[in-house]
C-alpha cells in the first residue's frame, strides 16, 4: 500500500494531537518533580545510617525497580479505587503511579550524586556549626544536583518515552491522541508512523540538549 | 478493601469458572494456573529471543562505532539514537501495524516474532552504548599492540580488545538482560499471551484481581532474580585470572 498523508491538517492536530501531547508533557513534568523531591527524600533516608530508615527505603526502591512499569501501572489502577473507595480516572491515577515509580529510578540518581560529594565537605559544614539540615540543604544537595544534572535529564527523556505505558489504562497521551486520529480518518499506519517521527524528534532533541549540558558541567567541575 | 484471599480462582476452569480437583485441567479444559504458566512461557521465550537478537545486533554496532571509519561509525551511531529516541510500546507498533502495511511478505511473520524484533533492536540501542564504552574503556595501546604484532584490524578486535571489553560489561549486561524481562510486558499491546496480557484477562474475568496480579508480579520476580544468578556464574566463569577484581 501507498502512503497517503493528505487527511493531515491543522484541524486534526488541534483536536486529536494537542490534548494528547498536553497530557504527555504534564504527566512527565510532575513526575518529574514529583519523583525527584520523593526520590531525594529517598536517597537521604538510604544513606542515614539508621537501619529503620535504611530498610523501608530501601524495599521501597528494590521492590518498584524489579516490576515491570506496565504491572505497576495496573497495580495502582485497581488499588487506590480500593482504597479510597470510589473510582479514579485513568489520567490522575497514572500521575500518582508515575511519581511514586520514578521515584524509586530518581533516588537511586541522587544517591550516587550525593556520594559523589567528597566526605570532607560534610564534616567542614559540621566544624563551622551547622546542623545536618543545612548541610545538606546547603553544601552537599546542591553540588549532588549539579553533579548529576545529566542524568537526571537523561532519566527524564525515559520518564516521557516510558508516558505512552499508560496506554494500558486507556488514559490519553500523545500516542492515544495518534491512534484515534488514526481510527477517524481509517489511516492508522500513516497516523502510527507520525507517532513515531514526533516521539523521535522530542526525545532525540531533548538527548542533544542534554549531551550539551553534559559537556558545560564538565569544564565547571 | 478486599477482606479475604481467594487462592482457589487459580484451580477454576477458564471457561465455565468451576473449580478443578487439582488444579490442573485435563483434555482440552485449562486451569488459569495452566493459563499462567503458559503465559509465563510466553514471557520466557520473548525476552530469551529478544536477548539473543539484542546481544547480537547491539555489539555489532557497538563494535561498528569503534572502527577507524567515518561511514561505519555514522551506521552504528544512527542505528542506536534511532532505536533509543523511539518508545519501546510505539516501535512494538511500529512493527506490527505499519511495516507489514508497507512490506507485503511481512504479513507471513507471526506477531510473536515482530514483537521479539522489536524488543530486540530497542535493547540493541542500549546495548551498543556498551559495548562502545566498553572498547573505549581499554588503553589504546591495547589497539596498537595487536596491530603492531601484525594482526589484521579483525584479528586485534577478536584475540584483543572484545575478550576485554565483554568481561567488563558483564555488569551492566546482566542489568540490561534483567530489564528485558521487564520490557516484554509491552507484548501485551499486540496480544500475544504473556504475563501482563494474562494479568489483564484474569483480571477481568476472575474480578480477583489481587491475587493474579501477586501471582504475575511474583513470577517476574523470579525471572529476573533467575537471570542476575545466572550472569553471576558466568562472570565469575569467564574471570581472568588477577584482573577485575578476580580473586
């Protein structure tokens, strides 16, 4: 069969694409923010030193980075109706489900970041008189984020890549608003190949942004 | 919240929801156990043969990118942003609903075997980064050794730098063979019926969701916990003997 791209225009991106891109991009940003802060919160926890925050932190991110998102995903989506008692709409639940996976992947990061702080740093902030907290807060998290800025980023591009899973629960993201466009117009290879182009020219823009904020960081350090 | 375990939906038959004597069904009927073990398979045999298409591709073009040249390295380059810029659920599509649309003679290819391609060359793009880094990782000298001793660019990478670099990235393979098994729940987009696709089904029909979703949760567990004991004792096999942390 021959291409045909000619049911492409403004009025299908608007009312198909957009409210799927929209979905996409803000599932990715608060997960993002969302599973860093969590993710930080994580990382201090696994590197307190006390065993009863070490161990529940640490299932925590074990267990979420050996199940498959896609089970995550369904997990949460027939859990918190059980919970709290009522339905919940696919949407909010994968922005729920998304925060607290990545968390697990972001905690990890900052882990590393954080012990890639030399020792030293620490104990000078200790000798001047500073609490733990500002310590932290001060010396050691914002190097630990500068340091890890990259990865953070690259975690990100995964995080947004990773969005299209929630096609599991019907919630809709760029590649549903993709796949009804395609039902309406009967052109679903035309409308799956655009899926693709579109996914790759943001993820591999975002991946040369990032390579170029690697380079920077490394001539700071 | 749901107040009591219900183990026994795994005994019932799949069609009439009666309750087998022993759990496995007989003839033609199946259990859901019997359905869960096959979908277990499933999963098994997707990641297994997309491991094998991964390992394959990835260090072909992981060793592509190390060539001393240019058209070859942009190959390898191109082949891995390509199949790392994509999302692995819109590229198993990819393979299933729009190159068998444009490439007649792949509508003979059974879907299980796209959606190994598929999970194959998205992991390939990973492995590849890998594979690079690991011949990267090594002292140029070791390149220029091999060829001074008069090995052909061939011979260097066979009797040289790839028995090097294979043994450093045995690491972060076993990681990537973990994921893998992770990644083959996609399979379920295009039907084929593995855990996730099972866990789905189940689901619906049993209304025991809880119970299927440990059972399915469970068994990817000890599947990549299986993988990570078995690349272990090949790291530790293929150990030479005073060098990366051999004891």
């Amino acid at each position: 069969m021959t291409l045909d791209f000619s049911f492409l225009d403004w009025h299908l991106v608007s009312s198909f694409i957009l409210k799927g891109l929209g979905f996409s991009f803000q599932l990715t940003l608060i997960a993002m923010l969302g599973g860093i802060a969590l993710g930080t919160l994580l990382a201090l926890l696994r590197l307190s030193g006390k065993p009863w925050l070490v161990l529940p932190a640490a299932a925590y991110v074990n267990t979420l980075r050996s199940i498959p998102l896609v089970m995550v995903i369904l997990w949460f989506f027939l859990l918190i109706p059980l919970l709290i008692g009522r339905p919940m709409g696919a949407e909010l639940s994968a922005i729920i489900t998304f925060t607290v996976f990545e968390a697990a992947y972001y905690s990890e990061i900052m882990r590393a970041g954080i012990q890639s702080v030399p020792k030293g740093q620490v104990h000078a902030g200790y000798a001047v008189g500073m609490t733990y907290g500002q310590t932290m807060q001060l010396i050691v998290l914002p190097q630990a984020f500068r340091n890890m800025l990259p990865v953070l980023m690259t975690q990100t591009i995964i995080l947004f890549q990773d969005t299209s899973l929630v096609y599991a629960i019907g919630a809709y993201d760029l590649l549903k608003g993709f796949e009804v466009a395609g039902k309406n117009f009967n052109r679903p290879v035309e409308t799956y190949l655009l899926a693709s182009i579109v996914y790759f020219v943001i993820c591999f823009s975002l991946s040369m942004l990032v390579r170029r904020l690697q380079k920077k960081i490394a001539i700071i350090r | 919240m749901v107040s009591t375990w219900e183990w026994q939906v795994f005994c019932k038959n799949t069609i009439d929801g009666e309750v087998m004597p022993r759990c496995f069904g007989n003839g033609g009927e199946i259990t859901y156990l019997d359905w869960l073990f096959s979908a277990w398979g499933w999963t098994l045999s997707v990641a297994l043969l997309a491991m094998v298409v991964a390992i394959v591709t990835g260090s072909l073009m992981g060793i592509l990118r190390t060539l001393p040249h240019k058209g070859l390295v942009f190959i390898g380059d191109a082949w891995t942003e390509l199949f790392r810029n994509i999302p692995l659920l819109v590229q198993v599509f990819l393979w299933y609903h729009v190159l068998p649309s444009l490439f007649l003679s792949l509508r003979a290819i059974p879907s299980f075997i796209l959606v190994v391609v598929a999970l194959g060359f998205f992991t390939s793009a990973r492995i590849s980064e890998q594979v690079r880094a690991g011949i990267q990782s090594l002292p140029t000298g070791q390149r220029y050794a091999g060829l001074a001793v008069g090995f052909t660019l061939a011979q260097t990478y066979r009797y040289v730098l790839l028995p090097m670099a294979f043994r450093i990235i045995i690491p972060p393979l076993t990681s990537e063979s973990m994921n893998i098994i992770k990644n083959s729940s996609v399979a379920f987009a295009v039907s084929i019926a593995e855990l996730t696709m099972f866990a789905m089904q189940a689901q619906e029909e049993t209304s025991r969701g809880i119970e299927v979703y440990l059972a399915v949760t469970g068994l990817y567990f000890l599947s990549a916990f299986a993988i990570n004991r078995i690349a272990m004792v090949i790291e530790h096999r293929v150990q030479v003997p005073g060098l990366l942390g051999a004891k």
